[in-house]
C-alpha cells in the first residue's frame, strides 16, 4: 500500500530523474502508481472512503423504533431512565453493560433528529451604553454580625463593557431597596449609562397583563435619571448574563477573602460593608482601562438624588398603631385618629406629622408582623390594667428579660390582678424616668429581695438617680522653704 510519505518523495524526485519510471523506483512505486497520484494530485490518506458503516451488529435495531417514538413524545427524558424503561418493557433481552453504547446511540441521535436547542448570542457593548443589576442572596456564605446569623441580600449593579460594580446591603428586593443601591452605583460611577437593564423584578417590572410595563416608582427613577429601562424575558436569566456571571464571580471572591481573613464574623455591619468595598476595590482595579472609555461616554449626573424611599399615608387607629406594607407598629396615643405621613426605607420606617419626624421605626420583612413600643400605650394601660392580661402584644410589654422575670414573680406572690397593676406602674416609671435604672433595679431585687413591688422599685430609682453630694476640697498653705533645700543641696554637688 502506498503511503503519503512515498507520494511526497515522488514529487520531490520527479524533477532529478531524466527518465519518469527512475523518480517512481526512487518513490517505491510501480510508473503506473505514480502517474495516478501525479495525475489526481491527491495523497493516499485522502483517497480512503470515509468509514461511515458499522462494525459490528446493532444490539438495539429490533427496538430501537419504540426508543426513537418515546424521545419524540418525550424529549426531557435522560437515556439513562430510558434504558431502564426500555429493559422493562422487553425483560431480560439486554444488560447493564448495554448502558454506554445506548447512551452513545441515544446522544447521536438527539444530535441528528432531536430539537433545536436555544443558541445564545454573544453581545457587542459600547462605552458608557449599558448597565445591568439584580439582587443576589448571601446566606449560604455563613456570615454572622457579633456571632449572630446575618441573613441578607446585596444589589449588585456592573458596568457591561468594563465590568466594573459595587453591591449595596440589602434585605429584600424591594423598590426602596433598588432605588438605594442603583443611586448609590451611578453616585459612585460618577455618570449615568444610556440603558438599564433588570429581570423580571416586582419592584420594577409590573404584573402580566398590566397596559404599563413598568411600574410609576421605577418609571419616576428612570426619569429622574434619564436611562432608558429594558428588562429580560420571563425566565431567560442568561439575557441577563453579565450580572448573573458576576454573582457567581463576586460570591466566590468573597467566600475566599473570607477564607484568607480568617473569620466570617463582625463586629457591625458597617464593618462588614469596610470588608465589601475593599474587596470590591481590588476586584475594580484591573479594569480602569475599559472603565476610562466609559466614563468618557456616560452622561453626567443631576443635580440631586431621585427619593429612595416611598410615601404613604395612614390613619392612627384607636389601637396605637398604623398598618404598613401588611405590618403594625404602634405611635403614640396621643396621635390616634389622626393622619400622619410614613416614608418607607429599605431599613427603616419613618412617621411624620405636622411638617416634623416623630417616629423612626424598623422597617419589618415579611406579613402580618408588628413593632410594638411600650412608651406609647403603656399611660393608657396604667389606668386600664385589666386590659394587659389577654393584650394581643402583651409580649412587647416586656423590654428585657428582667421584666418578664419581674412580672412572673409578681404574679407568684400577688396574683395575676394585682400583678398587672405592679408591674405596669414600674413599665410605667421605666418609661418616664429611665429603662436602664429600673432594668438593674429589677436585676438587684431578683436575686437578693425576698418581695419585689413598685415602691421598693421606685425608691431604688430614686436613690440611684440622686446626684452625689458635693466633696470639700481643702487645699493647705504651702511651704516653700523646701525647694530652697532642694537648691542648695543641687549647688554643693556642683561643687
């Protein structure tokens, strides 16, 4: 059989042998040989037919048209479960070690004869043109605040063509906390990209059906800021690909900084945030070059920052206590009946009324949850004591543990009645005098008084409270004679 190799030294010899039949001996071929491949100019290796045929029999051929049926009805199925199905349905006929080549078989033909898959599309991104953001949660890092769990989200907001982002600490994806984070990166950024894209958000996006496609809070945004909004099809995140492949990126960048720091737990969360934008400095670092082009091209800032909050208005009910995103949190009585404002953070809650902040609550997650202060109703429960016994947050009546202590043993030594009247004369004083006294009153009387009520309480107070008499200072003459000793024992060392 003639090899490429003897081709190749034909073609070298065919111009140093005056006669034809000495360049094919010097080839080692037969004239006639040489002059084919001469002639079709072709090598060996390629006139070989392709090997299209198989070796050996097909051990699925009888049933492979039940095989080929079920993946055309049933193209989610893996072919694992399928040769398994397949052995059930004709018992005994094939063998475990049957199960690669009719992977193999099942793969090619789903390569063949199978559906389309979904192609993606690489992007060409412009400087300064688009940006894209969502929310990411972080529990599965373990991170704790002062040894406590610290479950949590972050906005995420990149840059597309540099790649460039920063996170804001969030707890819910919320509006509130989407105009907080998305601020806060174009702040930081120093511009405004021309295009801001999302995925299907309820914060932003409005529900299937709705004639708007966005909702008035996030339009109003946008306008403020005057990028234009896009967002993703319904469960396509990879249109969104650039955030989702820099969650994936940051969240490992993380998890190893926390490895190389040591520990993953703060003192605060404001040094948590120090841990975050560094790390988010170094990952920034590499990219000033793209990040220059952008900055070149993005459009400058307004004047101001757009609200990152939401309005309400809600009426005081004659239970204290205003409803707000499907929670309670309680105001003071003197406010009932009354209007006020509520500004809605993505942390906290704050009430104004008339022109003025009176309140600042923490913002709630969740439903049907409340926040209930003690110093606004506890007035009223002095006169109504029969009422705290079946109060609905009777438990929020309890600042710390050594008031719920408190009440229990005054409920063993005067019984419930007169208990309830106690121990909210003593909530009482703790709210118009001061908590932390009353609080170590209590923890005093606990372990060492024999009978706890409210007079005992009281007076503890008040002599704690007591400013400490004034101490005399007497100051005597002064004898100077002494240094005048001190001198002349300096002189005679001199001396």
């Amino acid at each position: 059989m003639v090899t490429d190799e003897q081709v190749r030294r034909l073609l070298k010899m065919k111009n140093k042998h005056q006669h034809f039949y000495q360049a094919a001996d010097a080839a080692g071929m037969s004239a006639k040989t040489a002059r084919k491949y001469l002639k079709s100019g072709v090598f060996p290796s390629q006139c070989r037919p392709i090997h299209d045929w198989s070796t050996h029999e097909d051990a699925f051929a009888e049933d492979w048209h039940w095989v080929v049926g079920f993946l055309k009805t049933n193209q989610g199925v893996e072919a694992k479960y399928l040769f398994e199905a397949l052995r059930r349905q004709y018992p005994g006929k094939y063998q475990d070690g049957q199960l690669r080549t009719f992977q193999r078989r099942v793969k090619v033909w789903k390569a063949l004869y199978g559906p389309a898959q979904e192609v993606y599309f690489p992007q060409v991104y412009k400087p300064g043109q688009w940006c894209e953001s969502d929310f990411t949660h972080m529990n599965k890092l373990g991170i704790t605040i002062c040894q406590n769990p610290f479950p949590h989200m972050l906005y995420h907001f990149v840059m597309c063509l540099s790649n460039w982002e920063t996170v804001t600490i969030c707890f819910s994806e919320s509006y509130e906390s989407l105009s907080a984070g998305l601020q806060n990166a174009l702040w930081k950024l120093g511009g405004i990209p021309r295009y801001h894209k999302t995925d299907n958000l309820r914060c932003a996006v409005s529900k299937v059906g709705s004639p708007e496609e966005f909702t008035e809070n996030y339009k109003g945004l946008a306008k403020h800021y005057g990028f234009t909004s896009c967002k993703t099809q319904p469960a396509c995140p990879n249109e969104n690909g650039d955030i989702e492949q820099r969650h994936y990126r940051l969240k490992r960048a993380v998890e190893q900084a926390l490895i190389l720091r040591g520990s993953r737990d703060f003192d605060s969360v404001a040094e948590y945030e120090k841990f975050l934008e560094k790390l988010l400095e170094q990952l920034n670092a590499g990219r000033s070059k793209h990040l220059k082009e952008e900055l070149k091209c993005v459009r400058p800032l307004p004047a101001r920052r757009h609200e990152d909050f939401t309005r309400n208005k809600c009426r005081v009910t004659k239970f204290s206590t205003i409803r707000v995103l499907k929670n309670s949190y309680s105001l003071h009585s003197r406010l009932i009946g009354e209007n006020v404002d509520v500004r809605i953070y993505a942390d906290h809650i704050e009430a104004w009324y008339g022109q003025r902040r009176i309140e600042i609550l923490p913002r709630l997650r969740g439903e049907n949850g409340h926040y209930i202060n003690y110093h606004h109703v506890v007035d009223t429960l002095v006169r109504k004591p029969g009422a705290f016994e079946n109060y609905r947050y009777k438990d929020d009546m309890f600042p710390t543990s050594q008031f719920r202590f408190t009440y229990d043993i005054l409920r063993h030594q005067h019984g419930t009645k007169q208990a309830n009247k106690e121990y909210l004369k003593i909530l009482e004083l703790a709210a118009k005098e001061n908590e932390t006294a009353v609080n170590e009153t209590l923890r005093f009387l606990i372990n060492h008084a024999d009978v706890i009520d409210f007079a005992t309480v009281k007076q503890m107070v008040d002599r704690q409270q007591q400013p400490p008499a004034v101490t005399e200072v007497f100051i005597g003459d002064i004898d100077i004679d002494g240094y005048d000793c001190l001198l002349e024992h300096k002189e005679a060392l001199l001396v």
